[in-house]
C-alpha cells in the first residue's frame, strides 16, 4: 500500500483540495504541515493513485512537494483508530433544558454507549469511500448549527443537503422530524455510503448524484412554493458555495454552509447577502474552520 502526499501552499490549499477530490474520490487526508502550508495525502495500490503528471498539472504554483510512502499493509485497521465517536452536545434553553437531543456519531466497529444518556441520540456512520464521519470539524460545526436551528424552530420541512457524502448531516436531519430530505453528492460512492447509512439507521431520505456545476438544483423551488420551509445543508469548500450563491434561483428560509476557513466566512456571507438577501443568524469555529447560519 502507498501513501501519496501533496504538500501545497495554504493560500490555494482549497483549490487543490477540491480539484484533489475529483482525482481520487475514494477520499483525502489532511495534514496542517506548517503556518504557510497543507499536506493532503491519499492511499492505495500504485495503478489505484493519481498520477504525478496529473498532481502537477492540478496543483500548478500551489504545489511545494510530492512524496510516496509505503505502508503496512494492515492500515485499514490502523485507519479505524482514528475514527472515534464525536458528541455534538445539545443546545439548552434559558433554564438550562435540553431543547432537541444532542448527537452521539460512531462508526459501526465502536460499541453503542453504555449508558447512552436519554437525551442523546446515536448515528452509526459507515464513512466507506465517502467524507463525513462527524470527526472533521466542519462536519462538527454543521451539526451543532443544525441542532441549534431545530431547538429555535418546532416547524419542520423539507430540507436539502449539498455534498452529503457518507449523508451524517442528512440522516441527523431526518431524525431530527425533516421531512422529505434528499441529498446530492457528485461521487457514486458517497451515494451509495449514504444510502446505506440511512438503511442502519432506520430514517427515510433519498439520495441522488448531482452535478452542482451542471444541473439545476431538484425539487427545491417546488417544495419551497409549496409553503413548506426549506433548510439547505452546504458543508462544501468555498468555490462551490460562492457558486451556489451566484446560480441558484431562489434563496431557501434557512442555510446552514460549511468548509469554511475562518477568514473566508465573511466573503461567502457577502455573496448570500448582496444577490439573495440572506442574512446572518450565527456562526461557529473550531480551530481554523468555521459554519454560518443564514436565513432569508
């Protein structure tokens, strides 16, 4: 097994990491190697990784270094170590009540908890070839933000979420009362992960491959004609949000977008803002990522 590593420059680390994804869907590690650059590595058989002649071309001035490490070949169960249950803890009310149950993720080989706490609900989350296990802190960020919106809000509707990948923001959707949700991913893999997340956790959503760049968004303006409130879930890289908010075709009631850096949240908060006429309700950080809230 070889570890690919492509060392670039942070100032365009996203733009790489997003053209990286679109090379090797099966998924990217993330290493902060300095103040002024970021690792991404991908793993595999060498006929399985992508090419140096496609990095190069992909990274252009962005790119420090490319280097390959061989690997045990018991890496899978290594890889399974850093995958560990994440608690998104619940929002509380003025009296210190709980308002919606807080979110326990977990991979499938980790024990449920012991004594689960009974305001606290469990999402088994096979990630496969597919983002989001609830460990990263963008996915963190959304999570807490989605809570906070059904804790401020009993009305639930349909809701869309962008970039689904293993579908951990979708299925907690669900199981928070959103109904229809559907999610749309560009990668065949994340579809499939989700779909059968969704299955193990016994809630209801449809997924679908989409193209964010090429197709018009589905059912979104019809189920938001409808009258019902429509809740849109972004946990995507900037490019792709700042394209969201120059094509979409009506805003929807709430947006909460991630897989922000923190110095770029304004940026795509002046996007909604000016074409849309969104407007910010909250914002998260942990470390150097970040989520908004946005509301029409």
């Amino acid at each position: 097994m070889i570890r690919l590593a492509v060392r670039v420059a942070r100032a365009d680390s996203e733009l790489v990491l997003a053209e990286l994804l679109e090379l090797a869907p099966a998924g990217v590690e993330e290493v902060a190697a300095a103040a002024e650059t970021v690792e991404y590595a991908v793993y595999g058989a060498p006929g399985e990784l992508p090419s140096l002649p496609a990095l190069k071309a992909m990274s252009g001035s962005a790119l420090l270094e490319i280097s390959t490490t061989e690997i045990s070949d018991d890496w899978h169960e290594r890889w399974r170590e850093f995958h560990r249950p994440v608690l998104v803890e619940a929002p509380r009310g003025a009296g210190g009540e709980t308002l919606v149950p807080g979110l326990r993720i977990r991979p499938p080989w980790e024990p449920a908890s012991a004594s689960p706490a009974p305001a606290v609900r469990e999402i088994v989350i096979d990630p496969g070839q597919a983002f989001g296990t609830g460990g990263h802190p963008s996915t963190r960020l959304c999570l807490a933000l989605l809570l906070e919106l059904a804790a401020r809000g009993p009305q639930r509707g349909a809701l869309l979420d962008l970039g689904t990948g293993s579908g951990v923001l979708a299925i907690a959707a669900a199981g928070l009362g959103f109904a229809p949700v559907l999610g749309l991913d560009n990668e065949q893999e994340s579809v499939e992960a989700a779909r059968e997340n969704a299955l193990v956790n016994g809630v209801e959503l449809e997924v679908r491959r989409y193209d964010l760049r090429n197709e018009p968004l589905p059912w979104f303006a019809e189920a938001d004609a409808g009258g019902e409130p429509v809740v849109m879930l972004a946990n995507l890289l900037r490019p792709l949000l700042i394209e969201l908010a120059r094509t979409i075709v009506r805003p929807p009631a709430q947006l909460i977008a991630g897989g922000l850096l923190r110095a770029e949240v304004d940026e795509v908060l002046a996007a909604f803002q000016e074409r849309l006429g969104m407007r910010e309700r909250e914002r998260r950080a942990e470390g150097e990522w970040a989520a908004i809230w946005l509301s029409r």
